[in-house]
C-alpha cells in the first residue's frame, strides 16, 4: 500500500530532472502518473517504462507550455488517460542566468511565460478536473531563487518570487474547495545541466551547501509525495525549501575551514 494508492497525478517537464524525479517518486507510492515533456522525450518514456516495468501506470504526453492553448490541452490529455486528476506538479521551467544590463527581451518572455504563466493556467485547467473529484492538491516547483538575491538571475528570481506570491493567494482561494496549494524551494540539486557551468564539479556543489552535500532530484521527490499526500491534510500555502540549509544560512560568508570575525 502506498500514500498514494488511487491518486492521478500531472508532473509538467518530467523528462529530466527534478521533474522525473518527482514523477518515479509519486509511482513509488501508488499515483498513477502522466509525466509532460517539452523536449526530452527519450527521457519522459524511459521513466514511463521504468514505472510500467514496477507495475505502475504512466503515460509521457509532450507539448509546449508557452501556450495557454497547449496548457490546457496537456491537462485535458492528462485527465482523460488516468481517468481524472488529483495531483498537479507544475515543475516546467527554464533558468537563463543573464546580465540585468545586458538582458534581452525575448529571453524575459521566454521565462514569464514558461516559469509563470504555464504554472497559472495548467493549475487553472488541473482546477477543473480536481473539481470533479472534490478535492486536490497542486504543487509549484519555486527555487531559493525566489526568496533570496544571486547576480545574474534577477529576472528568472522574479518569476520564482511571482510562483511563491501565486501560491500562497491561491492556496486561500481554493480552501473551501478543498484544493490544497503548496510550493518547494530546491536549491542546488545536481542535474544534467550544471556540468555545463564551466568550473562545476560534484566536490564544489558539496562545499557549497551547509549540509555538506549537493542535493539530487530524489531529494526533491520525497517532499513532494508528502506535501501532495493525505499526509499533509492541515498544510496549505506553504513553501518549502529543499536546499540543504541552503536558503536559512546568513549571507555573509567566507571560505571553508576560515574563522569568521
């Protein structure tokens, strides 16, 4: 028996990643699991067939959330193959870590409509359906990003900050329906991406987190079953940061081993 046994669940930008995580996670625990795609298609039915092969149910559905259109259509698609909807992981998104001087406009679209639009009008749609079961849960995928400053990353911290300030709003709203609405913080969890950051290696990450260690998208999985599950009935509007103490550690800082005075 899983927390999760007869639960449908919706995971956006599940090919990869802390999305993938979260999406084999879920299956772990009984959901029945449509896990969305942009890009990584290969990776998105791999986790479908690695969670068939544990005797789950999943199905990998691709579709381009920039566009409200596309938005509802993955939800709709979504419900229609699990047979309804009662969990919704809204984790698509983008990070473009740019310059403020220097950053263009089409690359501040691209974030606002990927990070922050798609997570408002797939939970609008995802509503709908949860309606119809007369309870949910939706979960937004924010980042320490969105509660504290780091250069290079003013535009995609706004629509980090914008996924917390949605959540809290709409987890007031949706309490009378009996719609549960929360938010994790990831911090530096180690995915395909950050060895492409020049100087990036597993020994630095760990060095830089005060647990002393990066953490991985497993990380993220567990907390999510629990902030989606029965489990946590009395928690709504709530963010919670996955970060290795990441995110509660005083700013000022200095290199390992050194005194501060």
């Amino acid at each position: 028996m899983g927390r999760l046994d007869g639960k449908r669940a919706l995971v956006t930008g599940a090919g990869m990643g802390i999305g993938r995580g979260i999406a084999l996670a879920l299956a772990a625990e009984g959901a029945a699991v449509a896990l969305h795609y942009a890009h990584s298609r290969e990776g998105a039915e791999a986790a479908v067939e690695e969670i068939r092969r544990n005797g789950g149910q999943a199905v990998a559905l691709g579709g381009d959330l920039r566009s409200v259109a596309e938005c509802r259509r993955v939800v709709d698609e979504a419900a229609a193959a699990l047979g309804g909807l009662d969990i919704l992981v809204n984790n698509s998104g983008v990070t473009r870590a740019r310059s403020f001087l220097d950053f263009p406009e089409e690359v501040y679209e691209e974030l606002f409509d990927l990070n922050m639009r798609a997570t408002f009008f797939c939970a609008q749609q995802a509503v709908r359906h949860m309606l119809e079961r007369g309870s949910g849960a939706i979960l937004n995928i924010t980042s320490i990003h969105g509660a504290a400053g780091f250069p290079r990353h003013a535009a995609y911290a706004a629509t980090k900050g914008a996924i917390i300030a949605f959540t809290r709003s709409l987890a007031i709203e949706l309490a009378p329906l009996r719609i549960r609405v929360n938010a994790i913080g990831p911090g530096l969890i180690e995915v395909p991406r950050y060895f492409q950051i020049p100087g990036y290696a597993t020994e630095r990450g760990n060095q830089m987190v005060p647990w002393g260690r990066v953490g991985r998208p497993e990380d993220v999985g567990k907390a999510a079953v629990f902030l989606v599950s029965d489990d946590a009935d009395f928690i709504t509007g709530q963010v919670l940061f996955v970060d290795g103490g990441t995110q509660a550690r005083m700013g000022l800082w200095w290199e390992q081993g050194e005194t501060p005075q």
